[in-house]
RNA sequence: GGAGGAGUACCCAAGUGGUCUAAGGGGGCGGUUUGCUAAACCGUUAGUGGCGAAAGCCAGCGUGGGUUCAAAUCCCACCUCCUCCGCCA
C-alpha cells in the first residue's frame, strides 16, 4: 500500500500515477475526506481520555482517602459512555480507509513509459540466435504427445481443463529444470533457498497484494482460511511480516521452487493448447529485500539472474519494460522475459521481475534498521520468476526438436537427466 | 481430535482492579575511573501510530471483544507455543 502521509500531502502525485496507469482517482479524493473526518475525530476522542486519565487518579486519591467520588464517578460515567460512542465511530472510519488504501494500487516509477497496454510495452534488448529449421518446427503440445512425454487427457479426466501430466523423460525434464535453475540461483548468483508453504493465510495474501482486489485469481480452502499460492512470491516475501529486520541483514537474496495455483478466471478461450496456461503448474522464484535506494540497481541484477538461465540453455529471448498502463497492482517498476516458441513465431512471457518499493513491505509490515541504533525503515522488496518452469520446458521442446521428432537435450540439463 | 500449562519490552522475569508513568536482573548504548582491558559505579534503553510549532497529550502487556468511573490484572472468543494421550506420511 501506498504512505498514507504520503497520499495526504502529495494527492496530485498520486492522482498524476494512478492515472497512468489507467487506474480511478476516485479513491482518492475518498481517502482524502474519510482520513480528515478520522483526524478530528481522533483528536476529540484523544481529549477526552486525556480528561478521564486526570479524574481516574482524582478518584483513586478520594477513595483512599474514603472521601465521597459519586459526583465524579457519574460524571465519568457519562464521559466514557461518550468515549466509546465517538470510538465507535472512529473504527468506522478506520475500517472505511483500510479498504480504501488497499485498494489503490503502486504509483509506477517517473522513469516508466507511459502506455495503455502491453502493446505500449518497450523493447530494452534481444539475446540470442533464433535457429533455422529446415523443417516445420512443431507447437510444444503435439510434440509432448507425440514423444508420450505429456498427457493432457488423462489430466482433464483426474483434474478437469487446464491442468497436464508428465510422463517418463517428461517428469524427468521437468525435474531437471527445476533442480538445474535452483542450483544455478544458489551457487552462482548467490540466493538462499527456501521451501515454503504453498498454502497461506488471508494476512500473507494482502501482504503481498493478492488481496483483497484479486480473490477471483486464487483458489481458496473450503473448511480453512487458507488459499494456494499464485506464485512463491507470497509466502516468500511473507517470510518476514511484521519483522524488523537488523541492521546489516540486507540484501536478503531467497529462491524457491513451489508449484503455483492459479484460478485464471477471466481467459476462457485464451492459451487453451499446450502448457503455457494452466491451474498448476512449476516456478522457481527470486525475491529480495534491499535497501530502499538500491532497490533499481536490484532490479537490474535480479533480470540478469532469471536472464542467465535462458542464456545457459542457449533460448533466445527479450526483455520488455512494461508500460505504465501495463504494470501489475503491486509493481512500482517491471520488465518481463519473453522466450522465443518457434511455432508460433512469437515471444511469449517466461518471467517477470518487479520492483514494488515499499508498496508490499508496508502492507506486510517489514522493515529493517539501516544502522544499529537508527529507527526502523520499510525494506523494498522485489521479485522475479527465475524462471517459469511449464513454460521452460515447452520452449525447450520447441527449440530443441529435431527433424525425426526426437528431442536434443541441452548440454546443461544433461548431468540432471 | 482429547487433557493440562504458558504468552509482559532485545532476553529472563515480577505484577489478581486505582502513584503501573510496568519492579528487578541480564544484554546493549553513553559516562566516571583507567597506561590498556576487565571489574565497579552512575545514567540510559519497546518499536510504532495519531494530534501539536513545541512542551506535551493519546493509544499500546499475544489478538479481538466485554465488564467497570478505572483493566497487564476480572469475563468471553480466538491465535501461537510447551507437556501428555490418541491418530497419522
């Protein structure tokens, strides 16, 4: 969430960002009357217990004295009632506000384009060398069949659409994928793995910005209050809610494999083929939490981490700056990894590294000391799919095939295989 | 799932309705002393949010409610941890 002091004494600001990305001012202007009725509100009622605090100790000396208080303690009497009436009121307007500024989502960074959607999107750099085939390459999904390596039958009957099997070398690859870019993150780039729950808490999902706007996306438990993740990014980053953390602990650099869960309602009909869309499916994520002035530098970093797993399996890729107007809720600032699928001749997303600032540290509520004895800071934190793991997997199978339908392995994969 | 017990500040811990403005100890920080270190002694130490120019005031003892003029303290619910029993990969 965004500072409320923040949005009270820079209003145009915000409005300014909000409206870049195409997101109302309305909420606003509405958090602007509501926390000023609270601030006169909390002022009286802050008066008020000042006066009882005065008379309670009045009281006490009287009745030690065992001198008569039936007129204060009436007056009191009165006094609290009041108290707890305006209170009442107060929690109101708390509770009005809360939703308001959960609801406004990041104000994208000065440096972001401006844009509407991801056709606005801009084109930072390419890697690699797209291969020439001399024959028609085929879409990953009929290659996967065809191989016995990938079963969406037998998947819709168990699970319903969207969801597949691996079989055989299938599993294997995929394992191999998952294992490889762990090992890659960890020893040579530097992050500490963790394994989390893939079930969280409400709390863990506004933490992160899930909730409350985006619950239609999430799968959640009929008995418990507990949703799947969409991503590790939410219990990852959730790892440190309502710590401080000390000083000298930043970077904090995690990877994590999970698998993630996503509803995915709102894209009938969009990606229906193949494993590119699906309601489970790999990732291995990297997040961070920094410090709040080298969170742009971390960004950077972060890309190039997820972007030397494309390079060590030699897929070709680009890395897209999104647009304003295409920044996800919580994203102060985005660039997205496309890998190359020759069958369809387009880039299609495999990662998406963000900086959020302190939109998720604030609503999470982590900070950390930037010195011994200094008061408490928000971190920034950020993430970044390093990568995705379905949508690996389907990239290899389309840039490693062969004429005769077999498969090449990449000669990374091959001590995991 | 059942039965007990416990949550107080960085840590340990006292506190069963009114100078609790939370005792005491440890640790941290600052100081005195000192050739240096240690010890001793003195001082200091919850983060945070709100109002205010400031002084200050208000909130805060796991969380949320309630009782009361007044709650760390009494009542209710919940959460977490510990011990034992049952079940279980």
């Amino acid at each position: 969430m965004l500072d409320p002091k923040f949005i009270r004494s820079n209003p145009d600001l915000v409005m300014a960002g909000l409206t870049n990305r195409g997101a109302e001012i309305a909420p606003v202007e509405n958090f602007l009357s509501v926390d000023e009725e609270w601030r006169k509100l909390t002022a009286k009622i802050d008066e008020r217990k000042a006066r009882r605090n005065a008379a309670s100790e009045q009281i006490a000396q009287l009745k030690k004295n065992k001198t008569d208080a039936s007129k204060l303690l009436a007056e009191m009497k009165v006094l609290s009632d009041e108290i707890k009436t305006l209170e009442d009121e107060q929690k109101g307007f708390e509770r009005q506000i809360e939703e308001i500024v959960m609801a406004i989502p990041n104000i994208p960074q000065a440096t972001v384009p401006k844009g509407k959607d991801c056709r606005d999107n801009l084109q930072v750099r390419m890697w690699g060398e797209k291969r020439k085939f001399d024959f028609k390459p085929l879409p990953h999904d009929e290659l996967g069949k065809k191989l016995d390596i990938l079963d969406f039958d037998r998947a819709a009957k168990i699970s319903g659409s969207r969801f597949v099997v691996y079989k055989g070398l299938g599993a294997a690859l995929e394992r191999a994928l998952i294992s490889f870019m762990l090992d890659l993150h960890i020893k040579e780039n530097g992050y500490t793995e963790v394994m989390t729950p893939a079930m969280v808490l409400p709390e863990s999902m506004r933490g992160t910005g899930q909730l409350p706007k985006f619950e239609e996306e999430l799968f959640r438990c009929r008995d418990d209050e507990l949703y799947l993740i969409p991503t590790a990014e939410v219990s990852v980053t959730n790892l440190y809610r309502e710590e401080i953390l000390p000083s000298g602990s930043l970077p904090i650099k995690h990877v994590a494999y999970s698998p993630c869960f996503r509803r995915e309602a709102g894209s009938y009909g969009k990606d229906v083929k193949g494993i590119i869309r699906q309601h489970q499916f790999n990732k291995v994520e990297l997040v961070k939490f920094v410090e709040p002035d080298k969170s742009n530098d971390e960004l950077e970093k972060l890309t190039a981490d997820a972007e030397l797993v494309l390079k060590k399996l030699n897929l070709p890729y680009r890395i897209m700056q999104l647009c304003s107007g295409d920044l996800g809720f919580s994203a102060a600032k985005t660039y997205d990894i496309e890998v190359w699928f020759p069958s369809e001749n387009q880039y299609r997303e495999i990662s998406s590294c963000s900086n959020f600032e302190s939109f998720q540290a604030r609503r999470a509520n982590i900070r950390y000391r930037p010195a011994k004895d200094a008061k408490p800071e928000f971190v920034h934190t950020l993430n970044g799919s390093g990568l995705a793991v379905g949508r690996c997997f389907a990239a290899i199978l389309e840039n490693y095939q062969k004429a005769d339908g077999t498969l090449e392995i990449p000669e990374v994969l091959k001590k995991y295989l």
